[in-house]
C-alpha cells in the first residue's frame, strides 16, 4: 500500500535551508563562530566546555512542526557537515512523555517523521532508547543512521540511570575491537589505559549529531558538562522560546542560543497551520463566562457539520476549561467543583466530560479524533499532560481571573494547531477562542497575549492576533439588550406547568414572566439549554425555541472585526495565453523540460571541486588572543569518522548512482535520471583525467563530488535559464503576454506571511494589515514606505513579502521576484515599486526584474505602473502616477 505524500511548508523548507547553508558554511571556513557570523551578523556565543562546535537555535512557534524539522535536520547534517552514511544522533527531549509520543512516531514507519529518515537513509535506521543502546552492537551503528532518543535526565551521571552510559559494559566490547590507535586516544580510559567499554565512549567514537526538542529545558552548565563528556559533532537546537542575548548570564550558568533562523507566526498562519487571530470575550461571572463558550462551541459544531457537508473533512469543535486550583481558605471552580457545575446547571452528560490534572488521567485512552468520541469538554488547571495535541480544541475558557501569561501560555498553544494543517471554508473553524473570567478586558487580552509571547510569538505579532471587544460595549453590561433576550409566547400554552421545570433544567439561565407571557434568556444558550426547553415546552414552541436560542448567541457571540470596511485590495497578474486559455507565466513557458544535462560540458566542475590533499593543506588555521593555535573543528570530526569507515568495495556506475542520489532536489527538479547519470559518469572521468585520482580515492572523495556537482550544475542552470527569458520577452519569442485580472492576487490578511514584524515608531495608517512585515525601522526601504504613506494619491499599500504564499511575484529567469511595495491609487490604478541601492542597479538580476515589471505594466492597459527606484529617487513615483 502506498503512502500519502508528505509535502513540507515552504517555512519548513526554508528553516532546513539556513541549517545547511550554516553547516555549509563551517565547513568552509572551518570555523563555526566566523560561519555564524557571516550568515547572521550576530556574534556567536560558545556552548562550555565545547570548543569549535556548531551550535545553533531554529526558532519555530508552536504549532510550527518543530519534530518534522529535528527529523529532516539528520539528513542535512550528515550530507553537508557529516559526511557520512551512518550518523549517529542523540535525540534529547524534555520529558518521558514526549519521549514515548517521539519514539512512538520514529519508529512507526508510516510516520512523516519516520519517513523523513527513510527518505534519506532507506530502511536503514535504528531508533531506540538510551536503556536499549546499552545492548547495541557495532554492526547497528555501521549498518545506517542510529537515532537514541532519551531525557538529558538519561546521561547524567549523578543519576542512577545515567550512571549506566558511563559504566564499563560486556555488551557493548565489540565497538572497542580493533579500533585505531588514534581513535583509542579520544576515548575516556580505565584504570588500565584501555578504553572503558561504555556507551559514553560509544558516542564519542561516533560524534554524534545531537537535537536538542525545548531546549530551554536543557541549557545549563550541568547539561554543557554532560554533552562535553560524549564528544558531539553539532548541537542543533528546536524551540518556541530560546534565551535571549539580554538573558545571557554566564555567571549563573545561562546562556544565550545563537539563533540561525526565526519562523514567525505569520509564516504559520499563511502556511496553514495554526488558528489565528484568537478571539476574546469574557464575562465577570465564571457562568456567564461558561454558558457563551458553550454556546459558541454549539455555534461551532454547526459550522463543522456544514463544513463537512461541503468538503468531506471531519472536525469536531472541543473546550478546555481551565478550572481553580483546589483551597483550604476559600471555596473555588476546582476541577470537581467545574465538572459537577457542567453537570448540574448545564446540564451536560458526565460522558460529555473528562479530567485532565495532574491527579487525574481522564485523556489516557481516549481519541479525540475518533468520530464516535463522546468528550466535548475537557477539565485542566494549569497544563495538560506534556505530548498532548489535538487540533480539534478550538475553546479555551478559562473560569478565574488570570494575571500570569505562565497560567495560560500552555493551554493556549493547545487551541493553536489548525486541524489538518490546512484553511476550512468557514473562517470561524481558523480561528481559536479565549473566554476569560475577567473584571478587565484590558487585562485579559494582554494576558493572552503574553501566553501568546511565551509560545514563541513576536510581541508585535501579539497585539496585533488577539482580537478583544473594545469596552465597554453597549448592550453588554448587565441586563442590557445584547445580554438579556425574550420571545412572546404564544396563546394556548399553559405557563403554570412549565414555568418551573424550565428554570431547573437551565440553572436558572431561561425564565418565563406569566403576566406578560415572554419567556426570557440570560446570556447565550447552549445546545443543552435547547434540547432541556423543547422537552419541557409543547411541540407548538419548538419555532420560539430555535429563534431564543439563535438570538442569545447572535449579539454576543458575533464575531470582533475592524471597525471599518476593509479596502478590496488585489493585483492582475502577468499571464501567456495558450490554446489551453490563460496561464499564469512561469518558468514552463521559456524551457524546454527534462533539461538534457549531458549534452553540457562537465570541465566545469574542476572550478568547484578541490582534490582532498590540497584541501587538507589549505585548511583554516588560526591563532587565538592568547597565541594559541585554535582547533580546526570540522577537520577534526572528517578524520575521526574516517577512522570508523569501513569504506566497501566501489564500481563506477555503484559510485555513479550514490552520487545520483545524493544530489538534491533543488538541484535535479528538470533533470531525468538518464540525463544526471550520463553527467555524473563525464564529470568523474573528468576529474580522474586531470588530477590522476584512481576510484578508490574518487569514492573517498564523493561528498566533496556532491558539493562540486551542486555549483557546478547551479552555474549551467542559470546561463540555461537566462538565455531562454532573454528570448522569451522578445517579439520573436511567440509568447502572448497579458496582464489579466481573471488571474487576479487578492490580498488576504489571514495569509499575509513574513518573517519579523516591523518594530519602528511610525503609525502606518495606510498599510492594507495590522502588521507591517519584514521592514526595517530605518534605511532606505523604509523611507519608501513612508513615501508611499504620505502620498495623497494612495489608497492603501503593502510590504510585499519575499518568497510567501500569498505575495505578488513575477517570474524571472531563476526565480521569482517579488517586489518591495505594492500600492493600490485612489483612482484605481495599482503601482508595484521594487526598491535597489544604486550598487545593486545595473545587476544581471536588476535587470530581469525590470524587463518583466515593465512588460507587466505595459499588458495591463495603463491599469497598472512599476517603478524601479535606485538611491532614493522617490521624486519618480510622482513622475509615473501623475
């Protein structure tokens, strides 16, 4: 049975990228700080007791699929820094219970996370536990990638459990047998001088790659000191919230992560996979506060079926109550005390329920997921058991007043995940909501937000994705219109009979007023208040039934949006008309695909590729501040692991192929298999001709081959690709070029995506969303912005974010351009501005963007303008749109 394909998020790819552009680059220089430095202009700070590591933070909210990343990271770090078929990593997390639920998705081979290993090592692959690798043998660390997942808890050997790695062990003499003299020296030695047998020792052989999931959990001297003592060869860190370089106290044994790349909470939103904004309400009574976050889940659920109904997806809205912690002093809503309250006076089926606190495992068994499941609410106090995840929660409602952002952050991470990472129809299922117990709205919104902050969201993206009622808000206030809601009842029903059975069965929510015969509703109903008042009341009421319920829920629960009519904001696009119709034009228009690689010349590769030996020589070498010469890290690691090598016996087309394989797929997307073997095998007869290499040596040498081929393939690419644009845009090229609004961009702020949200001091009114993405408090972008801003001719206008999926782009011969601003003019028009420091103007790429943008413009029937301004010529704006 084939599996389904699992695709990464252009995000998640992106994150991979700057980890193998960072290990690329430490490779190359040799150096991890200088490679730090060079990709992020932020200085390095060194893990203790590690000399030379690479050692880098990916920063990725939650939600954002931080496990999927740690496992793909293996093959990026045993391709570019490794070198190696047979990596070991030790997978460090912060809790047995996400131990077990990573273990668990390792080892399931459907998993995406177990396919992300195979897709790179095949079926050879081990994942076990740190009590299993005291029993495995050499020929499993040999035979393909060793994965041990454990606790830091596990290798520490003040622990009974960690005394255990570092212990002398029979099982594991095997590893020790005939290995190099060499390699003994790096070992920790018994009384004897012979290498203790121990799993520590192990690893150390090994060098292993280690991940580090919630790294904050881990980063103290006693944890440096542990991982010093098992030699790795990188540390990559996986966190929603790295210690910052103000939090950085060596002295207390705190230190900073080096972040390499940052997600941000937009790119998770554009990418689908989490609910945003959250929506807040609340009330100052914790049942007024319960009965509208019922009601509104029933409002959900409603929209769940219909949105089944329309796609095929099932979704299930769930609450999670957040209930007081238990009191001797005073009465409180603990768990119990909320559950028995859901029972009695909302009249829910105890089935309908389930306990989740630390004395209570009521979630242990139970699938959310499973159609048939009957849980609708789900009882914590200050956090669910570690591991939990359902996307289906949708309502946190939170029944005490929180001050803390630490008593909500948990919970709120748990509303976050959008169920199957992907939009619904209805916007109402791609949000979460929050109902507080709460005197203040203030107080609340910025409570949630500061969860939100602790979730690993930019403050500024905060403010902006919790949604709260402005108050006060007329109609809300006690006994006021939006609050308080009657129906007449008609003649012929007998009140006396009813009247109290009613206010029983709904706690006293709904009552009946005999002398004027209205029945009346406090606060919003939920679907059990419903189906208590048509048992209670006579057929003939079912219609005034549905039209109370409908009303209490329709004032209050309506949705918070801005209180002005949002600007229609969208952008006709460059396409090619073919006899299929209209296609947006992109790179199948101008190339001929499957590219034949072969018929290029592979003398190419000799730019690219160096010979091991003068590598070796030309290697980094450096003095310190002291005059000590510094270690060369990464040349160390090659030659430690080549001591482990047991290299087989190779034939060319054996060398060919893994060579073929190896290449990525940036580099072979319009390449057949025939045609990069044909390549490969021209590019290795080139290399043996002219450095004399026999193929013993050339196998040695395949990840550097690799490397070579990459750029070598890159630079054939691009001269390939800008001669067929170049011929494209002529006349001559028989392309139909139109710029048509059939193919229209409209932009959405629930897919706005960027990378960082600007922080400068400007209010930009004008600006399409609430966030202004990925600009610069200062410099010459953003004093285009705020040209843009005060331009009276402008309506609206956009930071045009690169490479997000819901940006405008053009296609140029590479890749796609995006432009910096898009603005839409009073009178209609659109005008696209890309902005170039004046040593970037008369680029080869410069030029691209502007034979396309001005092809663009002149296809649209003067409906739309670029402008291509260099060294803050903003004066040309006026002269195009006037």
């Amino acid at each position: 049975m084939s599996l389904p394909v699992f695709h990464l998020k252009k995000y998640q790819i992106k994150t991979l990228a700057s980890l193998r552009a960072f290990l690329a680059k430490a490779v190359e220089l040799n150096d991890a700080d200088t490679a730090f430095y060079a990709l992020t202009k932020r200085p390095f700070v060194g893990p203790p007791g590690l000399p030379g590591l690479p050692y880098v933070c990916l920063r990725v909210p939650t939600g954002g699929g931080k496990t999927i990343l740690a496992a793909h990271s293996v093959a990026v770090a045993a391709d570019t820094l490794l070198r190696c078929e047979n990596p070991t990593v030790l997978w460090l997390v912060p809790s047995q219970a996400i131990r077990e639920q990573t273990l668990s998705s390792l080892r399931d081979r459907s998993h995406p996370n177990r396919r992300a290993l195979a897709d790179r090592f095949g079926e050879n692959v081990r994942v076990m536990t740190a009590q299993e690798a005291l029993y495995a043998k050499r020929a499993d660390y040999d035979g393909g990638a060793v994965v041990i997942v454990a606790t830091i808890q596990a290798f520490r050997v003040e622990e009974t459990e960690g005394r255990k790695v570092y212990d002398a062990n029979g099982e594991l003499m095997d590893h020790f047998t005939g290995i190099a003299e060499a390699l003994k020296a790096t070992l920790e030695a018994g009384p004897s001088g012979d290498p203790v047998p121990s799993l520590a020792n192990v690893l150390r052989m090994r060098r292993p790659m280690v991940i580090v999931d919630e790294a904050h959990n881990a980063r103290t001297d006693l944890s440096f000191d542990t991982l010093a003592r098992l030699k790795p060869s990188l540390i990559v860190e996986f966190t929603a919230t790295p210690v910052t370089p103000e939090e950085h106290k060596p002295e207390k044994g705190i230190y900073a992560s080096n972040v390499l790349h940052h997600v941000s909470a937009a790119e998770l939103k554009a990418e689908e996979m989490i609910k945003l904004p959250v929506i807040l309400r609340g009330r100052s009574d914790p049942r007024d506060t319960i009965s509208d976050a019922m009601a509104w889940l029933d409002e959900l659920g409603v929209t769940a079926k219909a949105e089944e109904k329309d796609t095929g997806e099932f979704v299930r809205p769930v609450m999670l109550l957040q209930a007081e912690a238990k009191s001797k002093l005073k009465q409180t809503l603990h768990a119990e005390e909320l559950q028995k309250l859901l029972v009695e006076d909302f009249r829910v089926p105890k089935e309908h329920i389930v306990i989740a606190t630390g004395d209570s495992k009521g979630l242990d068994g139970v699938d959310l997921f499973d159609r048939d499941c009957k849980v609708r609410f789900i009882i914590t106090q200050q956090a669910l058991k570690e591991g939990w995840d359902c996307s289906f929660a949708y309502v946190l409602c939170s029944v005490a007043e929180q001050k803390s952002a630490r008593s909500v952050e948990q919970l709120l991470g748990r509303v976050l995940r959008l169920p199957g990472a992907k939009w619904k129809k209805n916007d109402d299922l791609n949000r979460a909501y929050a109902f507080a117990t709460t005197t203040s709205f203030q107080n609340a919104a910025q409570t949630l937000r500061d969860g939100l902050v602790n979730n690993g969201f930019e403050r500024v993206e905060a403010q902006a994705l919790v949604r709260a009622v402005t108050e006060p808000l007329q109609g809300l206030e006690d006994g006021g219109s939006a609050y308080v809601h009657e129906e007449a009842i008609p003649d012929g029903i007998e009140l006396a009979d009813i009247a109290a059975t009613i206010e029983a069965a709904t706690g006293g929510r709904v009552s009946i007023d005999a002398a004027s015969r209205v029945i009346r509703a406090r606060g919003a109903l939920n679907d059990y208040d419903r189906k208590s008042l048509l048992l209670a009341m006579p057929d003939a009421a079912a219609s005034l039934v549905d039209a109370l319920v409908h009303k209490s829920r329709g004032a209050r629960l309506k949705s918070v949006e801005p209180d002005k009519e949002p600007v229609r904001f969208a952008v006709p696009r460059l396409a090619v008309q073919t006899a299929n119709g209209l296609q947006l034009f992109d790179r199948a228009h101008f190339l001929d695909i499957p590219w034949k690689l072969e018929n290029d010349d592979s003398a190419l590769l000799m730019e690219f590729f160096v010979p091991p030996s003068k590598a070796r020589e030309e290697a980094h070498v450096d003095v310190d501040k002291g005059g000590h010469v510094t270690v060369e890290f990464v040349s160390d690691l090659h030659e430690q692991l080549a001591l482990n090598l047991q290299e087989r016996g190779w034939t060319k087309n054996a060398l060919v192929n893994w060579l073929d394989r190896r290449l990525p797929y940036s580099s072979r997307r319009d390449i057949t298999r025939i045609s990069s073997t044909l390549f490969i095998a021209k590019a290795l007869e080139t290399i043996s001709d002219k450095t004399g290499m026999t193929l013993d040596e050339l196998a040695r040498a395949k990840f550097r081959i690799v490397e070579a081929l990459v750029k070598t393939i890159a630079k054939h690419r691009d001269r390939r690709e800008s001669e067929a644009f170049q011929h494209a845009l002529i006349p001559q090229g028989g392309l139909d070029f139109k710029t048509s609004s059939d193919l229209e961009l409209v932009f959405d702020e629930s897919r706005y995506g960027y990378r960082q949200p600007y922080r400068g001091g400007t209010n930009f009114q004008k600006h399409q969303f609430r966030v202004v993405g990925d600009l610069e408090p200062s410099g010459e972008e953003y004093d285009c912005a705020v040209y843009l801003e005060r331009l009276a001719e402008v309506k609206a206008w956009i930071r045009n974010t690169s490479q997000q999926p819901g940006s405008f782009w053009l296609q140029t011969a590479t890749d796609k351009f995006y432009p910096d601003f898009v603005a839409l003019l009073n009178d209609e028009r659109l005008l696209v501005v890309e902005y170039k420091g004046a040593h970037l103007s008369s680029t080869d790429d410069s030029k691209e963007k502007r034979l396309v943008g001005d092809l663009w413009a002149d296809r649209s029937g003067g409906k739309c303008i670029f402008v291509m301004i260099e060294d803050r010529e903003f004066a040309k704006i006026d002269r195009a749109i006037r």
